[in-house]
C-alpha cells in the first residue's frame, strides 16, 4: 500500500508466491498442545501443519522482508469456527471452540441419547427448557429445526434394551439350568458313594458292610440307569403298545 513498488515474488514449486512469505509464517504463533490425544496423534498433526506451511528462507526473501521500496503486505491473522463465526485471537476462538464442544456434548444427550463418553444413554423424558435449548442450538448451528427431535431416538433404544435384558434373561437361565443339573449330579455321585459304603456285597450275595470287597465301582450313568430300570423297561413295553396296537 502507499506510493512504494509492488511487493516481490518467487517461484515455488512451480507457483508464484510472496517473496516475504517464509518471515510472515514465523510470526504466526504455535498452536497451544491439545490435551487427551496421544504423542503419535500430535506428531502426525505437526507433520500435516509443517508440510502445509513449511518454507525455507532465502537471501531473496531477507531482501524482499527488508527492502523498504518494495511493499510489505499486511497479513491478520484469522480463525473461523465451524460455525462460520471470525475471530481475530487464538484465546478468543479456543473460548469459543470449548463452549461449542458443551453444545455438541448437550445436542447428542438431548436428541441422540449419547454421553460425553460416547455410551449409550437409557431413555429418559427431558424438561421442556432442554428440549427447547436442544431445538435452538441445533437451528443456530445447522438452520434446521426438527418437532419432537429430543423423542426420536428414545423408541429404538427401548426396543434394543429390551432385547439386551431378553439375551441376558436366557443366558442367566441357560446357567442356572447348568448349575442345577451339575448339583444334581454331585448329589447322584454321593448317592453312590453312600451305597457303596454302606451296602458293599460279597460274591455270595450277603450284605457284609464291614468287610472290604473288591466290587467295581459304577459310573454315575450306571446308578442313574439301575435306579430307573424300572421306569425305562414300562415305557419301553408303553411304546411297543403303541406302534404294534
């Protein structure tokens, strides 16, 4: 600007740019460090804004930043919220992008049913203020205004909680079914050991409780089937009945 010459220019990989620029980048500070992302994340952020602005100085951007015949142009320095919103301090706009992260937090508890965690939320009635502050952030920042958008997503999450305390209801019966039938068996197993000891029989047939034999012990499934031979052979003959009249 005023009455000196234009500003200087250079080529850059292949384009024309600001001879001054590599000294106009240095003046922009360095973003502050981001808390809760991990040092990988941070040094590939720093790569990506290094390849962007990375520019090496020359001896003929120290003459075109130092030449006072030549103009320098005046740069402001800028941040755009993702609302479109100008602002022209970093604090201003880390203030501005805080409080747009506890609107983000709000609008997916009030009309998504998520946390701040990201987990998934319990349906719930919400006052008629938050449905109304819901209503009005969501207009401001996306110009769309939706009737009974607090209720919407409250259905489904009944019906996909339902189904999760259905699967965890059979699961709990599946074990408890598994855990009688285990007694059951233990109880079986000391029902035979008690017959065992207290009922041991000779080759003659006399019962001898005191005196050690060599009788092979049975499997729970033999005790099983001597105790319900009875049952077994009447419903067998029941079944011949049946099929040969």
């Amino acid at each position: 600007s005023g009455k000196g010459k234009s500003p200087l220019f250079r080529w850059f990989r292949g384009s024309l740019e600001l001879a001054c620029l590599p000294h106009l980048l240095e003046k922009i500070p360095d973003p502050p460090k981001q808390r809760g992302i991990t040092m990988l994340e941070e040094e590939e952020e720093v790569v990506r804004a290094t390849a962007l602005s990375e520019r090496v100085t020359s001896t003929l951007s120290v003459a075109a930043w130092n030449d006072r015949e030549h103009t320098v142009p005046t740069v402001t320095t800028k941040w755009m919220s993702p609302n479109h919103v100008i602002f022209y301090s970093r604090k201003s706009a880390w203030e501005n992008s805080e409080e747009l992260l506890k609107q983000q937090i709000f609008l997916d508890k009030i009309i998504r049913g998520y946390g701040a965690r990201g987990q998934e939320l319990r349906p719930f009635k919400p006052t008629k203020a938050q449905a109304l502050l819901a209503g009005k952030q969501r207009f401001l920042r996306d110009g769309l205004w939706v009737v009974g958008q607090e209720e919407s997503w409250q259905d489904e999450r009944s019906k996909n909680l339902e189904k999760i305390q259905t699967e965890e209801q059979r699961k709990a019966n599946l074990l408890q079914k598994a855990g009688s039938a285990v007694q059951n068996l233990e109880t079986a197993d000391q029902q035979m050991a008690d017959v065992q000891g207290n009922a041991l029989t000779s080759a003659d047939g006399v019962c001898q409780p005191n005196k050690p034999t060599r009788c092979r012990k049975i499997s729970p499934m033999q005790y099983f089937i001597r105790c319900n031979r009875e049952l077994f052979r009447k419903r067998k003959v029941a079944e011949k009945k049946t099929l040969y009249g």
